[in-house]
C-alpha cells in the first residue's frame, strides 16, 4: 500500500505520545506527508484573538508530540479546528484524502455495547480512508 500522505488527529488524551510516534514512524517509513490534527470543541464565547490564540496554542501542543530528530526529515503541517471532534476529523479526512488516518482510542472500562458512543468508533465506521487506532 502507498502512503503518500498520512493524517493524524489527537486530542492530547493519554496515549497522545503513543500515537504520535506510530504516525511519525509510518510517515518515515512511506515517506509521506504527515498533517497533525487537533479539534477545539468549544468556540463560542471566543473572541477573533482567542480563537487564533487557542490555535497558536494547540499548535505548539501538537509540535510538542513530535519524536526527536523528526525535523530532519518531516515538515509536518499542524491544523487547530473548532467543532465537534467526529464531524471535524471527518471533514478533514475529505478535504485533505489522506491514504491513512492514525487516531489514539481510549480504554473504555464499560461494557462493549457503549463502544458507538466513541469518537475513535464514528470516525472508523465513517472515514473514507484506512484508520490506524492506537490504544491510549
């Protein structure tokens, strides 16, 4: 399968690094483009400063995640969006048709019949793309 852009959405929970560091490696290892997502939930009550401070800041948490030494050899591109997370990721996976989507999946300690209330469960049963879920 070629990799040619792979597309990561974190919402900072544990297990971030983990993934992260699946997406890097994957991204290395195909040579692909990698685009770090993050979606802020709430923009309500946000003033137009806010919002671009919330996304300055997100940003730099998701640059954060990268692994050492990854600037040598990956430019990622990092993206802060507002919205429901499902939607939002959704949303991306169809305007930037990435060949992979890698998202961490938290884990759930009820029953399995709650598992479709999950972010990581919608986005799998609606992405247009493979999905890669890394247990947090």
């Amino acid at each position: 399968m070629e990799l040619a852009h792979i597309l990561f959405a974190t919402d900072f929970g544990p297990g971030a690094e983990k993934a992260a560091a699946y997406a890097f490696s994957v991204a290395q290892e195909h040579n692909a483009t990698l685009t770090l997502l993050h979606v802020i939930e709430s923009a309500a009550a946000y003033t137009e400063e806010s919002v671009a401070r919330q996304r300055e800041i997100n940003i730099i948490r998701m640059k954060q995640l990268m692994p050492a030494g990854s600037e040598n050899w990956c430019k990622p591109e990092f993206r802060a969006t507002f919205g429901a997370p499902v939607e939002e990721i959704l949303i991306a996976v169809r305007e930037s048709k990435p060949d992979l989507l890698v998202m961490g999946a938290k884990a759930r300690q009820s029953l399995a019949g709650h598992a479709p209330l999950t972010i990581a469960y919608n986005v799998v049963t609606k992405a247009t793309c493979p999905v890669l879920t890394v247990r947090g």
